[in-house]
C-alpha cells in the first residue's frame, strides 16, 4: 500500500491541464521502457475534464496511441453508443481525435452486446479480457496498468464501488456486476478494489465544493466499506489530484505549501 500523496490546484481547468501532462509523460516513459503503455479511464466530469485537456495538449503527439491499451474501471450498462456510457463520453472527448488502435481500446460490455441484459456476464467477460492482457510477472489476474484513474463522487463512491454496497466487499473477483447503485442507472460494470490496487498508480481526481467532504472523509482514515476512495490506492504510488474547492476541508498540512 501506497501513501498517498496529495496536489492541489487552483482551479479545476488548472487540475485537469496539469493532469493531462502528467499522464502524458507517464505515458511517453512507459513506452520508452517498455515500449507500450496501460491506462484505465475514468468518465464523470473530472475524467473527462481531463481527456478533453489532454486531447489540445501541445504534447498529445508525444504519445505513440498505436501502443497505447485502454481500460475503463467502470461503465454503465446501456446499449452502445448510449450518451451516458463512460466509452461514449471518452470517444468524444479525445479517443476520435488520435489515432488509437480500435484493437487496443478494451471498451466494458454494453447492455445490447453479446451478453445482453446478463450484467453478470459481461463482468466475467471484462475479467477474462484483462485475465487475458495480463503477463505473468503481472500481480493478479489483470495487467499492471501504469495509471489507473478514478473519480471521486461526493459519496465517496470509485469507479461504480459505492458505500456498504456488496461490490465493494469483494475479494476474490476483478470484475463484478453493480445492482441497484444509488446513482443512475442503478446497472453497472465496475472493476474491484483488488483490480484497482493491482496498478502500478492509482490516481483519484476530484474538484468542486461538492467533493470536499468525501476527500476529507477519505483521507481521515476512514474504512473502505464505508467510503471506497479510501481503499484504492496504487502498489507504487496513490495520487490524490485536487482543486482547492475539494481540498477546502482538508488540513493545510496534509498536502505541501508547494501545490500550485
């Protein structure tokens, strides 16, 4: 378990800037050493605050996207091409601008798929396709994404992980399906806490007043069960990538004096 570490930013336009060079050097570093890269996305307006930043970025063309794999940590299970699907939301705001290998975006299941309405299978489908990416010096039954994001809900919910739910208790699965989450729609495909705590970084972005409570309970030490931000964290590092409305109930201490 990694420690997290916190930077706090003006504003949510300077987060979301800030965010997208960060991921795109990672990216870029990745690729130099091992010569392809792994990112999970997020959806929610942070994540694609971020996309949206990272696709006028000056360095966007530093990235090789043909050696790119993408994941989501979660998606909500509506047909294809739904408005409100993470991947839907991610194609237009970046995916459709750079020339990613349709091969290497590893979409989650929609509800007019080949799985149908069966949430459950498409779970165990997503599960098999990371089962599948993963290399054996991998830790799990998925790959060693690079930088797994994920926003933070004022509930302190990631991904489609909400509080006291059954998802959230899960040990054993990568991939689970979500019932009756209290958010629309109440049908999802979420990855696991122990999935998100396979990746190498874990990064979680939250920003605006509304997120400032969720942040501080998180970071107070709070259970995961309780508040689910609170157990996802990196095997090499937990960044936590905040606006200074969503870091205004934290203590000054907890993030350095340096945060732009």
């Amino acid at each position: 378990m990694s420690t997290p570490q916190l930077v706090v930013h003006r504003d949510k336009e300077l987060m979301a800037q800030a965010a997208a060079a960060r991921l795109i050097t990672k990216i870029v570093d990745a690729q130099a050493s091992r010569g392809h890269a792994s990112v999970v996305l997020t959806g929610g307006r942070n994540g694609n605050g971020l996309l949206a930043a990272l696709a006028v970025a000056p360095a966007r063309d530093a990235v090789d996207w043909s050696r790119l794999d993408l994941w989501w940590g979660d998606e909500r299970f509506l047909p294809e091409g739904d408005p409100e699907r993470n991947v839907t939301q991610a194609r237009a705001a970046l995916l459709d601008a750079v020339p990613v290998d349709p091969e290497r975006v590893h979409a989650m299941p929609a509800s007019d798929g080949p799985y149908g309405a069966d949430v459950e299978a498409a779970a165990e489908a997503y599960a098999a396709e990371l089962a599948k990416a993963a290399d054996p010096e991998n830790h799990g039954a998925v790959p060693s994404f690079d930088v797994l994001m994920l926003g933070v809900g004022p509930d302190t919910h990631v991904a489609s992980l909400f509080p006291e739910l059954p998802a959230v208790r899960e040990t054993e699965r990568t991939v689970v399906g979500v019932h009756g989450a209290p958010k629309p729609p109440p049908t999802r495909v979420s990855l696991t806490l122990p999935a998100i705590r396979s990746a190498r970084e874990v990064w979680l972005l939250a920003a605006g007043e509304d997120k400032a409570q969720a942040v501080a309970i998180a970071l107070s030490g709070a259970g995961e069960v309780q508040a689910p931000a609170a157990g996802a964290y990196g095997r090499q590092r937990t960044l936590w990538l905040l606006d200074a409305a969503a870091a205004s109930q934290l203590p000054r201490s907890l993030y350095p004096p340096a945060s732009p």
